[in-house]
C-alpha cells in the first residue's frame, strides 16, 4: 500500500521533489513576473528619455566655439 500511494503521488510532485502548484499559483506567479518585467522596462524607459534628454541639453563643441566668436565680435 505505501509503493502504491509513494507512487500515485509522485505524479504530484515536481522532478526536483517539490509539490506542483496549483494552477491558480501558476497564473499569480506569472502574473507577478508580468508586473516586475513592466516595472523594470518603465524604469529602463524613463533612464533612456532622461539621458537622451540629457544630452541634447548639452551644447556640442562646435555650438561652443561658434557662441564664443559670436560673443567675441559683440565686444570690441
């Protein structure tokens, strides 16, 4: 009787010996893995837009040297 029952179940259980979740957890499980990926990626995004904003904020050094002989004209 315990072969019998060790062996109905083992089709319970996972190969690593753990008991298989339920459907229900499954779905949670996933569901909570769906959230932190869109968390992560929103965060990722929001990083990209302020380092891109960041750089366009800065002047190239062309931008630089033509606002200075600009400026260097005005003064004599």
């Amino acid at each position: 009787m315990r072969g019998l029952l060790r062996y109905r179940l083992a089709a319970y259980r996972t190969a690593s010996g753990e008991p298989l979740r339920s459907r229900d957890q499954q779905l949670a499980n996933a569901a909570a893995e769906n959230r932190a990926a869109a968390v992560k990626a929103a965060r990722e995004a929001k990083e990209a837009w302020q380092a891109r904003a960041a750089r366009i904020g800065r002047d190239s050094p062309a931008k630089v040297i033509a606002l200075a002989e600009i400026r260097a004209m005005f003064r004599k």
